[in-house]
C-alpha cells in the first residue's frame, strides 16, 4: 500500500513538473511572440503617420532626428486614476541616415494630456538632441524634467515647433480616434524592459549595445527600418 502512494505521490509530481516546464516555455514563447508583434505594429504606427497629409513636419523631423519611439499602442488603465502607460521600441539613427534594430522600453504617465481632449491610441517620440538619446538609453528618464519635450507641429502649426528650432529634446505625436495631432508627455517615464532586449536578440543585450553599438540585429525588424526610412521628408 505504502510502495502504491509512493508511485502515486511520484508521479503527481512529475506530472506538476512538467506543467510547470510546459507553462514556462509556453510564457517565453509568447513572450517573443508579443516582441515580433509590438515591431510590427510599430512599422504600420509610422506608415500611418507618414500617409497622413497633416504629418509634413512629422517627416521633416524624422529625416535629421537623432532616434524615435514608437508605442503602437498607450492604454490609460481603469484602476489608475489618469494613469497610463503602454510598450514600445527606441531605435538610433547614425549619421548617413541608417536605422538601427529595437531596443525595447516602457511608458508610465500620470496622466496624458492631448490637444482637443483626444485619448492616445499610438504614441511616437521624434528624439532631436544626442543629449535626448544618451538619457532614453541609460534608462529611467522623466520627459519635461530630464529632458525637454515639445508637442509636435501639425499641420499649418508653426511657431516653436518647426524644424528650423530643434532646441527641444523630443517632439511627440499621437492618433487620438483616428486623428493624428500633437501630444504632451511631460511627466513621463521611460524605462528599458531588458528581458524582451534579451528574449528578441537571444541574448543579454543593453540598450547602448542595440542602438549605439549596433552589435546585435534582428532581421524581422527590417520592415519598421525601412518604413522609417521611406518616412522620411526628401
């Protein structure tokens, strides 16, 4: 009798064993999966904006920006009052006007203010300074505080926000219900997410690494590189 609970006891917990290994592999893998989504859905963000009629001086800052993050997608939770907060992917651009692969990072916000009142579906950051960049990267960074951030001209807009006055560190857009308009993210915080750095390249990898030293690339990111670049103002 004592031999039977034993095989039983044995094999209950082999078979939690198991479950336990299937659970994990079954969270990496759709923890890769939501990486490769996020890229793609980045891409279509920016094929969006670049189609758009009103996003001219979008493009023109695309074209001499030194980076740009994109978040496909900035939910305000139920349960934070005013709160959101979404994922997304910082990527460098050098010199000669190469895209880097992703780095991947968070947003949290007390609250996010748009012009019309509007709510934020997708969010891009236009990073103008290698101050801007170098503070995204080494993580943690408060935009308005840590780093001067502008809403973004739209349209006819002029005034400071134009490309001939480059003085802040990031311009934001966003589409609000179908409509692309300027967005303020003061009170932001960026933050690196280092496992799915880890998870997409297969490897631990930083930020400076991806977008700095260009070590590592994954080639499933192309489409968002090349729709970056087709994005950009002749």
């Amino acid at each position: 009798m004592r031999e039977t609970i034993n095989l039983v006891r044995r094999s209950f917990i082999s078979l939690m064993a198991a479950g336990l290994l299937f659970a994990g592999t079954s969270s990496l893998a759709t923890a890769g999966d939501n990486q490769d989504q996020l890229v793609e859905r980045a891409k279509f963000t920016i094929e969006n904006l670049a189609k758009n009629p009103d996003m001219g001086e979008f493009r023109k800052l695309l074209a001499v920006a030194k980076g740009v993050v994109v978040f496909p997608q900035i939910l305000e939770a139920g349960f934070f009052i005013g709160g959101a907060g979404g994922s997304g992917v910082l990527l460098a651009q050098d010199g000669e006007g190469n895209w880097t692969s992703p780095a991947f990072y968070s947003m949290g916000q007390g609250s996010i203010g748009l012009q019309f009142g509007a709510q934020a579906k997708e969010l891009v950051l236009v990073v103008m300074t290698e101050k801007g960049l170098k503070a995204i990267i080494n993580n943690n960074v408060k935009l308005g505080a840590d780093l001067s951030a502008a809403v973004g001209p739209v349209g006819t807009q002029v005034g400071a926000a134009t490309t001939t006055n480059l003085n802040s560190d990031v311009f934001s857009f966003a589409n609000a219900k179908g409509l692309f308009i300027g967005a303020s993210v003061a009170g932001s915080v960026l933050s690196t997410k280092q496992e799915w750095n880890e998870l997409y390249y297969g490897k631990a990898v930083s930020p400076t690494a991806v977008v700095i030293d260009r070590s590592v690339n994954n080639p499933q990111s192309d489409g968002l590189r090349a729709a970056l670049k087709a994005a950009e103002a002749p």
